[in-house]
C-alpha cells in the first residue's frame, strides 16, 4: 500500500453531553456543522470557529422524555431556509427543529417502539426505522407509507438517490429494497444484527453488521465483497465526499478508514465503543462515543491539533487500553512471537499485532504507514469478542438491552429472557414480563415478593 495518502489525525475533542453520543450526522447549516444526539436526551448543534478549527455548541435541543438515539439533517427550502433538525427517539417520536427556536416545529407519531434510524431524500422525504418491525415514510408531516416485512427491530434506512428505491436493515439479519411501499428484493449474506447502511450510488450500496463484517451489494441482488478488519460489532458506516471510500466504527474502541477495497487507516479510541462516525464535506471525520464526548478527525494539517494534542492523544488511548481489566482468554503467551516480530513490517496501516516480553507480558502494537514501524498501543490485559460478556451489550429479539435476565419458571422447559435497561422502574418492569405474552400468572398469581425477587 502507498504510504503518501493523507491520515486521520485529532481535530478536535466536544464536550457537552452528559452520556453516551448515539448518533452523529453533519448538518447542512452552519457549513462543516456537526450534529450529535445523546442518551441524555438532547441533541446538539457544534459549529467551526471562527479564529481556529475548533468546534463550539452553538444550539441545544431539549424535547424528548427519552435517549436520542438517531439525527439527520433536511435540506433548506423556502419555509425553512436554515433546513430543518430531524431527532428520533426512544420515546417512540420523531421531533423537527430550526434553528430559530429550541421548541419543535413539528412531532412526527406513529411508530410504537423506539425510532432507531432515520433518512432524507430529495424533497423533504424522510425514511424512520423503528424496534417496533416497521419503517415509515413521511412527507409535510403527514405519513404516506408503512414497510412492513422484517421480522425483528430495524436498526438502518437510506433513501437511494435514483428510482424511488429504499433501503432498510434488521435485527434479522436481512437488508430489504422497497419500492413504493413494497419488498422488491431482500439481501442475505449478513450472519448478525444489521447496524448501519450506507449508499454508493443508485446501482450499490454497503452494510454493516454484528458480525463485524461488511459488505457491498448491488441493487441487482449480488454481494460483491466482504471487508473484514474489525474484531468486533460494527455499529455504524459511512461514505467519503469521494463517494467512493467509506469509514466503519464499532465496539473495538476503532474507526476504520477503507479505500480501494483495503483497510487504509485504523484510528484507536480511548472508549469502548464508538457508537456512529458521519463524514463532513470537508472530508472530515465524526465520531460519537460511550464516553458522552464527540471526537473530530481531519486528513488535513492546517485543522489538526498541534503535536502536544496529538501525543496527549496517543497517551490517552494507551492509558485506557492498558488499563482495560479482564482475562487473556484463549490467547497463549507462549505461542506468542518475541520482540524479533516487531522486526517483520507490516502489510496495511492499522493492522495489530501481539507479541511476548522476556517477562511474559504481552504487548499490542499497531503498524503505522506514515512512519514505517510498529507502534506500541498497550498492555494486553484481557480479550475483547462479539459476544454479551466482552461487549457489555444485550440484545433481545432485536433491541438493545442493558441487562437480559434468564427466568426459570418450570421444570424442563427452557428459560424465559427478561429484558431490562437501569434506566426503567425494576418492578414495574417485573410485572410486564409477568403479564406478558407467556402468561405466567396463569400459574404465578402475582405478589409483590416474586416481583420484588426478579427486579
């Protein structure tokens, strides 16, 4: 690989969010703007200043009862002449902002689970995604359509730019093609809940999964190619201003950068999971992350933090990295190379070894193209996998969980899952599951101890 393509260094770091940022999107207004959505139930507005490459919030949007948990940007037209501000919630709605006034132009209503995913086309349409099976397609506020096909929660839509064509992805798995309202063709490959969906062109388009994998598929119905790179959930996708190179983020604290069908740049994080990554105009880099702060990444020098913020950087992601606990799992120091692997070069940038020190310890390190060598990223203290226990995150027919409780109620039969987020009333979500769907209190008359004894 060429090692004179421009890399992603640390632009800029936003604090404001008080929790996790969901979602990331640029805006249309200001030029180069950012805007972010968090679980602290707001959503932001971050513009460019005016003497440095620094971003400051410059408006807060305060309406839902619940997380943020996807944004999008409309496009200017003449009653809004600054565009509009599109959130989406967990508290099942849809809210419209401008930047003339904090309170909502408009609430959109209809899905009856957390909105997940939304999209705009041309002329104002929006596509919402939903938990609840269903995506929707709006216009002036007023419902057109419901797509009903898959059989778990949606977590991704994009509007096609030519023919009228949708796309969404689900829980199950699938990624489907609508076409006025109905399923014209449905793409299987994925082996895990669909995260993210990102358009290329009327004729292609890419996906994003659990299963740590990507993929790019023809409209036709064809998987052309399966990029492979990151060790874990990939929960968000995005293409370049090029068009044609695209930026993954996920749950193995990565951002990673693709060009011509390679993994060109790895971008470490000082956090678990980075939870959406957006591209600016500029070409530009966001990312929103567990840690309730949204970090910016720019490929160019005259944006980039000076030297000093760029190794306070480096230092930060080798802290978190190497103080992260856990067990090694099934990796075996033993069969480990010594200190002579660092003499082998590496074949792409980003690409992450281990090796053993004459004390046993086992380091990471991660080749860089731009200085030709290994760097050392940390300590090797534990193992991370796709799976509940390294991830901390749960998911139950098709939603995210914080906790997901196995229930044994009757011999011989398997267990039931009780699905609980920290967030909700501990028994009153005790007596839903007990005057659920499986009926239990058929058997189980309700008391406060058995309530109290699950929650």
């Amino acid at each position: 690989m060429a090692t004179t393509r421009s890399m992603y260094c640390l632009r800029a770091v936003l604090f404001g969010h008080t929790s996790d940022v969901r979602a990331v999107a640029a805006a249309h207004y200001p030029e180069n703007g950012i805007i972010t959505g968090s679980r602290d139930c707001t959503a932001r507005i971050w513009s460019t200043n005016s003497g440095d490459a620094g971003l400051t919030e410059t408006f807060c949007m305060k309406s839902h009862s619940k997380y943020v948990s996807c944004v999008c940007a409309v496009l200017p037209d003449d009653e809004y002449p600054f565009g509009l501000i599109l959130t989406g919630s967990n508290d099942n709605t849809i809210r419209a902002f401008s930047l003339d006034s904090s309170v909502p132009k408009y609430t959109l209503s209809g899905h009856t689970d957390t909105v997940s995913c939304l999209s705009v086309g041309k002329f104002g349409t929006v596509l919402s995604g939903s938990w609840d099976k269903t995506a929707k397609v709006w216009l002036k506020q007023k419902l057109l359509m419901t797509l009903e096909d898959h059989e778990m929660a949606i977590w991704a839509v994009k509007i096609m730019p030519e023919h009228g064509l949708m796309l969404t992805g689900s829980a199950d798995k699938m990624v489907k093609l609508w076409r006025a309202g109905k399923c014209e063709k449905t793409f299987k490959g994925h082996t895990d809940c669909v995260r993210g969906l990102a358009v290329l062109s009327s004729a292609d388009f890419l996906s994003c999964s659990n299963d740590a994998a990507v993929r790019r598929w023809l409209v036709t119905g064809e998987c052309m190619q399966v990029y492979y790179g990151h060790s874990n959930f990939i929960y968000s996708i995005a293409v370049l201003p090029n068009g044609e190179d695209f930026v993954t983020s996920g749950e193995d604290r990565a951002i990673k950068v693709w060009s011509k069908e390679e993994c060109v740049q790895t971008i470490l994080l000082p956090v678990q999971s980075v939870w959406s990554v957006a591209c600016l105009g500029n070409g530009d880099i966001v990312a929103g992350c567990s840690d309730s702060v949204t970090r910016v990444f720019t490929a160019d020098p005259s944006r980039m933090l000076d030297e000093a913020g760029q190794n306070a950087f480096k230092e930060e992601v080798a802290s978190y990295i190497s103080a992260k606990p856990s067990d090694l799992g099934e990796i075996k120091p033993e069969d480990l190379a010594g200190e002579e692997g660092l003499l082998v070069p590496g074949k792409t940038d980003g690409q992450t070894t281990m090796i053993r020190k004459p004390n046993g310890s086992v380091e990471a390190h991660q080749w860089s193209a731009a200085d030709n060598k290994w760097m050392k990223i940390g300590d090797v203290v534990g193992s991370a996998g796709a799976t509940p226990q390294t991830s901390g995150k749960q998911l139950h027919q098709g939603k995210e969980y914080d906790y997901v409780f196995s229930i044994d109620v009757e011999e011989g039969k398997p267990p039931l899952k009780l699905p609980y987020n920290i967030t909700e009333d501990p028994w009153f979500v005790a007596q839903k599951f007990l005057n659920g769907k499986h009926g239990i209190l058929t058997f189980y008359p309700l008391n406060n101890s058995f309530a109290d004894y699950y929650s």
